[in-house]
C-alpha cells in the first residue's frame, strides 16, 4: 500500500528557470539509469523475497519506495526549471513571449534547436517531464534487472546505485544554479547510501559467491589466460590469490599452445586449488537443497491458503462475524 504524502523527501529549490538543464535532468527521470529504473527494479527483485526473506523484501521495499520519493524531486526540479514554458505553450492565440523569457533571439533559436532535438519533451509534453531520457528514448521495462537470485539481484543493485551517482556527479557539472546543485547532491548522496546498504545485505547472505547456487569448475576457475600482445602486466587479478576462494592464480603466458597442449582444454587439471569435481559436486547439493528448503517452507501454504500478508487478526475475525451475519440477512431477506 501507498500513501502519498504532497511534501519532498528533500526541499528541492532553483534559482531560475534553465530549459536546457531541464532535458538534461530528464535522464534521472526517464532514462537507463534513473530513478523509475531503480525504483522498478527493487520493487520488482522485492517480490520473490516475501516469505523467505523478510528483512530483505523489507528493505528492497523501503528503498524502492524512496526511489519513487527520488523520482518525485526530480520530476519537481524539471517542473520548477521549466517554469514560464507551461504558460507559453497554452498562449496559442498571441506570440508567445519565450523569446523575452529566453533572453533574446539567440536564445530563442538555441530553444528552437534543443527543441529539434528532442521534440517530444518541447512539443508534446506541456511543459513537463517525460518519461524519456534527455534525448528523449522512452523509458522501457527492459532497464530492470530481476534474476530472481538475492546474490545476483543485490550485485546488480549495487551496479545500479554506482551508475545513477556518476550521472548525478556528471549532472553537477552542467548547472551554475546553487540551489539545483544542492539537490543534485542529495540525490548523488543517497545512491551512496544505499549502494553500502545493498553492500550489507549480501554479506548477510553466506555463502554468496559465486552468484546463485550452483559452484565453477576447479580445472578453470583460477586460470588467467594472456590474450594480448605487448607489454604485459601483472597484479591481484592475475598472481597471488584470487579474493574469493584464495586460490593461487595461473597464468598462461601462451594460450595458444596451452590449449593446442591440453586438446581445447579438456585435459586440463585443477592446479594452485584445494577445490576438486567430488567437493564441487558436493557444495551443490548442499546449497541447493538449503536454498529450495528456504523457500519452498516460507512459502508453504497455511491452513490451504497462500496468504500474501497476515492482517490484524481482531479485525479479521470481526470481519468474519459481520460477513456471516450480512449473509444470513440476505438469505432470510431474499426467502421472504
């Protein structure tokens, strides 16, 4: 349930009216990594964690219901920045007066040229945000990203939150306007926050590497192979040990004449790894059946209902009571 509260989360203010920053913001409104992506997306991922997992359905809800908060703030601000448009766009009988609004011919036909641009946004909007992109590509389901797994779903989150912050610091770069700037800055804050949030919750979550259930295969797990030539380098991605399972890396200088060797890699041995096929092998009917356990036991259906939610058992009992009474009413009404 929604409850709509008129106030922003944040007391978003311009300066002035700014019609090109205004297309610029729509990014964070209607494009590939703003707010309605984000707010979508944990909405969507929460769904799946309803009954196995409480306090992550609990907190993906949360955030998701403040992306749609963000959403609102950014909406407001391009509202705000459009001021004088909307009145403009409704004045059809007389010649309309963006040229003094715009301060002069060159900015009118600067406005004329962004227009082209992305017409839809100048054209057929109102004056108001769109859901589109600044170059005004409607905004598509296909931004969100539910694998149905929290170890991916919280990567991907994580992915997100870093995306959206560079296009808010990109964003910074684009307006003199103070009071824009400082709810710019907001914004650009809380996807740091909430990327160490979703941070949190995966290491909740153990084990959670790889993603998902099922295990990699020893034999190719910590090998690197050199596909460039030149100068070469070397670091903690390719020697040492590898960050998550602490295998020693292996590098293979030559891949060509290594797999030429090892009949396209088919008999290649585990090297530099405790782990074998017998103890992946293992590990996966471990995790799979602790993860179906998980679920299918929170998701058992009680007394031969699925509920979705238990509601106040006092008022549902009442409910009861009145249903029942209401429907003896009607029988003896509709016997007489």
């Amino acid at each position: 349930m929604f409850y709509h509260v008129k106030e922003l989360q944040f007391n978003a203010r311009v300066s002035k009216p700014d019609v090109r920053f205004a297309k610029l913001l729509l990014e964070q409104f209607g494009g590939g990594n703003g707010e309605l992506k984000a707010a979508m997306q944990y909405f969507v991922q929460a769904f799946g964690c309803r009954k196995p997992y409480p306090d992550k359905y609990d907190m993906l809800m949360d955030i998701a219901t403040e992306e749609f908060s963000h959403l609102e703030i950014v909406g407001a601000t391009i509202q705000m920045l459009l001021t004088g448009v909307n009145g403009e766009l409704k004045n059809a009988a007389d010649e309309s007066d963006l040229t003094k609004m715009l301060d002069g011919k060159a900015a009118k036909e600067d406005y004329i040229h962004q227009a082209m641009i992305n017409p839809h946004f100048f054209l057929l909007s109102g004056g108001g945000p769109t859901v589109t992109d600044s170059q005004g590509i409607p905004w598509s389901g296909a931004f969100v990203n539910a694998m149905g797994d929290l170890t991916v779903d919280l990567r991907s989150n994580i992915g997100a939150e870093t995306r959206a912050k560079m296009v808010y610091e990109n964003l910074l770069s684009f307006t003199d306007d103070p009071l824009v700037k400082e709810t710019l800055r907001f914004l650009m804050t809380r996807e740091v926050a909430h990327h160490q949030m979703f941070e949190a919750a995966l290491n909740t979550i153990q084990p959670n590497f790889p993603p998902g259930i099922l295990q990699s295969d020893p034999r190719y797990s910590n090998r690197y192979f050199n596909m460039s030539a030149g100068e070469e380098y070397t670091g903690p991605w390719n020697e040492g040990e590898s960050p998550e399972f602490g295998e020693e890396w292996q590098y293979i200088d030559d891949p060509i004449s290594y797999i030429d060797d090892t009949n396209g890699l088919l008999q290649v041995v585990p090297e530099g790894t405790d782990r074998s096929e017998a103890s992946v092998q293992k590990n996966n009917r471990v995790l799979s059946k602790q993860r179906s356990t998980e679920v299918n036991m929170a998701n058992k259906p009680s007394n031969g209902e699925i509920k979705w939610a238990e509601y106040n058992p006092e008022i549902a009992e009442e409910g009861n009571r009145n249903g029942k009474h209401n429907g003896s009413k009607s029988k003896r009404n509709g016997s007489k």
